[in-house]
C-alpha cells in the first residue's frame, strides 16, 4: 500500500503494484527532488514525473477516462467532464446534471456532466489502475468511488457469504446468473476492477478483455 511509504490517495485504495506509472524512487521533473516516490503525469503540455506532493499540490495531473466522461486539468477546473461518447441518459442515471457538448453538433445528445471542481481535481490527483483496456472510474452517490482493487474468488467468497455469486452479481453489472464454482466469470478477464462508495459503501466493478 502507499501508506507504507507515507504516503496516500483518498481514492486509491488498492496495492501500490497496481498503479499505473509508479516508481518509488525517481527524481521529480518539476520541483527537482531527487529519490521520491513520482508519478507519470501531465504538467503544462508534456509528460513528467512528478513527486507526491506535485501531484497533490496540482501541478501535475493524470487525465481520467470515468463512466460519466474524461476529465483533465482543463474540465476539472470548470467543474464538467470532457463527455464526448457519453450519452446524457447515462449522466443522469447517475444523479448529474448534463449540459450541452458544443464540441460535436452533430451528436446532440452527447453531454457533458456537472460535478463539484473538488472531485474532479481529486481524480486528476490520484494514479491510475493497471488494466488490459485502460482504467475507466466509477462513481455512486454522485461522488468518484474509492479504488480497492483487483477482486478474485477468494475476496468474493470472503465477502459474499453463503451466496458469492450473488454478490459478484451486485458487483459486476449486467453478470448472468450462474451457479459459483460450476461457471469461471473470471476466467481469461482482467479483473475485475473493484471500487466502494465512499458514501454508502457500495461496491462496484468492471471486468475488461484482452
């Protein structure tokens, strides 16, 4: 975990092996630390490593594909996401406001989602996950859910109770019912990606494919 080397992300809660672009010593190109844990990340208009606190501070960020649209320095100092693909249906149905995308007129139904500037500057702080598609973050209670991992079987039976495959159900979106044990929803998939609310504790996740 981070903590183990004093440091931490409110949305990152996974091991630190499965962030993306970490190394735990390097120099950092923007204020010139040398030995310090750093982060590939954007700053101005080029790519630099950046130490812990650069990234907190906000002088570098890490653009964000999430569920509701992408997010970069840019949007998340506006307080809406880059949604270009992003259908307002699928923005509120997770409780935001959706605006106009002037970016594609011909999509008129492609939009933007509002969301506090605090959350989004957030994102942008925080690595991203090791996937096979590219990480792609949740969000529930209107809020960017927290990031706890990759869950296999034995994190579903931990928390599933007599039921696992029930759980993995509620977790995983649009899984057929199958029976634990008999059907591998896991097998040849990366994942999957596991997030908790933040709010009511819920968790969610995706699985992708090579």
């Amino acid at each position: 975990m981070f903590a183990d080397l004093g440091i931490s992300f409110p949305l990152f809660a996974a091991p630190r092996a499965e962030a993306v672009g970490f190394s735990e010593r390097s120099n950092c190109g923007i204020c010139g630390a040398a030995g310090k844990a750093a982060f590939a990340s954007r700053a101005e208009h080029h790519d630099v490593a950046a130490c812990f606190d650069c990234l907190r501070a906000g002088r570098a960020w890490i653009a964000k594909d999430t569920e509701i649209g992408g997010v970069s320095a840019y949007s998340a100092a506006r307080g809406w996401t880059d949604a270009v693909g992003i259908r307002r249906s699928e923005i509120e149905r997770q409780g935001f406001r959706a605006i106009a995308h002037e970016v594609e007129p011909d999509s008129p139904e492609w939009s933007r989602a509002v969301v506090p500037t605090a959350d989004l500057e957030e994102l942008i702080r925080t690595p991203d996950f090791l996937t096979w598609q590219g990480c792609r973050w949740l969000f529930c209670c209107r809020r960017p859910m927290v990031y706890v991992g990759v869950w296999k079987e034995p994190e579903f039976e931990e928390r599933g109770g007599a039921d696992p495959a029930a759980f993995f159900q509620t977790v995983i979106e649009g899984c057929p019912a199958f029976e634990w044990g008999r059907h591998a929803p896991l097998s040849g998939a990366g994942g999957p990606y596991v997030f908790r609310c933040q709010v009511c504790g819920r968790h969610r996740g995706y699985i992708d494919m090579p």
